[in-house]
C-alpha cells in the first residue's frame, strides 16, 4: 500500500511538472481596477490555492457540530 502512494504521488508531481512547462507564457489578469501580468501557471497556482482554502473554510462551516452546553448535557442526563 505504502508503494502505491508514493507511485501516485509521483505520477501527480509529474502532471504538475508538464502543466507548469506548457502554461508559461505571460497572461493579462484584470481583478477590478487593478491589471496584474503573470505566468500563466501562477494564476492557475493561485486560482487552485484560493478555491482550496475557500473549500477547507466551507466544509469547516458546515461539518462544525454545535457545542451542547452544560445545562442541556445535564437536563438530557437527568
């Protein structure tokens, strides 16, 4: 089990690698007012990040379970 993990990890540094060689050329990104030029692979790096962590924030939200307090844990009990 343990090779198959580091074959997959492997085999996905791989797909990034040949992503990032093919998306370098510069690209024209405008977010409001402002106009920022940049590799094309770092725009598909940052756009990635920011949906991953607007994910994680997500699925925080929705799997948090609510706290019981004190007096409702003691009312169930009794």
């Amino acid at each position: 089990m343990k090779k198959v993990k580091i074959v997959l990890v492997i085999i996905i540094l791989l797909i990034a690698l040949v992503v990032s060689l093919q998306n370098t050329q510069a690209v024209e990104t405008r977010f409001l007012f402002a106009t920022v030029t940049m590799p094309r692979v770092l725009l598909l790096l940052l756009t990635f990040t920011l949906g991953l962590i607007a994910g994680l924030i997500t699925a925080s939200f929705i799997l948090k379970k609510p706290a019981k307090s004190k007096e409702k844990v003691k009312a169930e009990q009794s």
